[in-house]
C-alpha cells in the first residue's frame, strides 16, 4: 500500500506562514502529479494546488500569491509553502499523488492547519 507521509500542520495566528510537507515512494513521487488539497468543516475537499513532474504548478484562485507548492526530487518530497494566512485557510490539508494518464491516486491522511489568534 501507498503511504504518503504528511508533516508541518499545527497553529498558527493570521497572517503568519506554515510549510507543510509529503514524502512519498520514489517509484510514485517519479511518475505522479503531486497535490494538496483541503477540507474545510461542512465543506467538501477542494484542490489547492498542483505540481506535475514537468514542474508545472497551478493554484486555487483563493491562494495564488500566497501559496507555493515546490517538490524536491531528491527527497521525494512535495512541498506547500504558505504564506499571509488567513482565518479562512483553516482546514485539513491532504497530500495527493495522482497518475495522469490512468487516473490512479493516493491520498495522505491529512493534517490540520488551524489559522486563529
């Protein structure tokens, strides 16, 4: 079974910055899109960001100039950088790898991101 290790979650005040961290298997982190998503209370999970293997990223229009997601290939290691958190920002945060072309995908179990005075 696919295990993709989440780390950095924890509180923070807002306006402050968080880096949260997904390692996973060279074999899956080489091949797949890497992702994180996030699920707020009473609302569904949406996408906050995307890295493909070619470094291609894209971001929710609520996080651009906020957000960056890096990967470090010599850790196998996607990254999501977050800067001037808001309140809002609160919410699960979920690590994906996704195979394009077949679709498959692995999900980490999640971290919580608590943005709060």
């Amino acid at each position: 079974q696919v295990q993709l290790v989440e780390s950095g979650g924890g509180l923070v005040q807002p306006g402050g910055s968080m880096q949260l961290s997904c390692a996973a298997p060279e074999n899956i982190f080489s091949t797949h899109f890497m992702s994180w998503y996030r699920q707020a209370p009473g609302k569904e999970r949406v996408r906050v960001a995307t890295i493909t293997y070619y470094g291609t990223t894209l971001y929710a229009d609520d996080v651009k100039g906020r957000f960056t997601i890096s990967r470090d290939w010599d850790k196998n290691t996607a990254y999501l950088q977050m800067n001037s958190l808001e309140p809002r920002d609160t919410a699960i945060y979920y690590c994906n790898a996704k195979d394009p072309p077949s679709e498959r995908d692995y999900w980490g179990p999640g971290t919580q991101v608590t943005v709060s005075s």
